[in-house]
C-alpha cells in the first residue's frame, strides 16, 4: 500500500506532508520515502527512508561529516514536528539511504476520521468527524469489538445512530436517524 494512501486513511497526511517540506529545504535530500504500514496494526510508527545526496559543499566538507551533519538536521527537523526517535537504530543501505524509526504518537492528539451514517429508513446521510482519542478507540474497536465495553462509554460524544450505523459491528450498517426514529 502507498504511504500516501495510509497516510490520508488515518488522518496523518498534512503532518506527513509538512514533514517532507521541511526535510526538502535540505540540499542533500536526493529522495524522501515512507513505510506507515505499522499504522494498519496500530502501531503509530513513521517510518522515513532518506537519501543523501552530495552536493559541491558536501564534497568539500568530506562525505563521513556532511553525513553526519545530514542526519542530524534531519532528526532535529523531525523532533520540530513532534516525532521521537525510538530504540531502533538507524539502518543504512547503499546508495546513502537511511532508514529511521520515529514514534509518531504525539501525531494522534491532532487526528480526524470521517464516519458517515446513512438512515436505513429515508437514506439520509450524516458525517461525524471522530477526533484525537476517539480515533484510536475506534481502531481498537474494529480488531477488539465489544471485549472493550459498551459503545456508548466507548464514543459518548457519538450520536446513537451514527454509533450503530458506522461503528457497532453488529448492526451491519442499520441505523434509523431522528427523523425517522421509532
Ligand atoms: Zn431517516
């Protein structure tokens, strides 16, 4: 799957985006490449695979400290838009590409998923923006289901027939909106 794709899917894409801005303002930057996948299992891990490039000032400078000083701008960018480096070390492949672990939890307190419930009675449609917390919750759910309690504790911000008609598995997408209520 795309990083792009991942990205938009669970609501990090203008964070992922600022982030390849700024490392493009780098000089050395030759390309600039994502694994999100962690994210699908709910690992909130970014992943950033970089490549250096030599430029006439690197040159001069010597490949082993224009490297260095490479990665460190690229940390220090990434710690600028709340990423934490992890346990992991840095891997490095030939043709000077960096592979970095970051923590990218920090990034879930801004989130937003768009759930849309459509009434089974008069095919109205609704769209509830789930937020931060609510976000992750609602990935929880969808691997551990009703083993984490009621929805209602679960999404109490949620209305009832947004709740059944998106988010409880068990209704199979019925929902009847206010308008129709029984
Ligand atoms: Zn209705």
């Amino acid at each position: 799957m795309e990083y792009i794709n991942i990205a938009e899917w669970f609501g990090i894409d203008k964070k992922v985006s600022a982030l390849v801005d700024k490392l493009n303002t780098m000089p050395n930057v030759e390309s600039i490449d994502f694994d999100l996948n962690g994210y699908l299992d709910r690992i909130y891990e970014v992943i950033l695979i970089i490549t250096f490039r030599e430029t006439p000032e690197s040159k001069e400078m010597g490949f082993y400290k224009a490297k260095d000083k490479f990665l460190k701008d690229v940390l220090k960018k990434c710690k600028s838009l709340g990423l934490k480096r992890t346990s992991d070390r840095i891997e490095e492949y030939g043709d000077y590409s960096y592979y970095i672990v970051f923590d990218s939890s920090s990034w879930n307190a801004d989130r937003e998923l768009a759930i849309t419930a459509t009434c089974s009675c008069c095919g109205k449609e609704e769209t509830y923006t789930l937020k931060g917390e609510e976000v992750t919750t609602f990935e929880k759910y969808q691997s551990e289901g009703r083993s984490m309690g009621y929805l209602q504790d679960l999404f109490p911000k949620v209305p009832n027939w947004i709740r059944s008609g998106c988010i409880d598995q068990f209704s199979g997408g019925f929902c009847v909106c206010p308008d129709c209520g029984m």
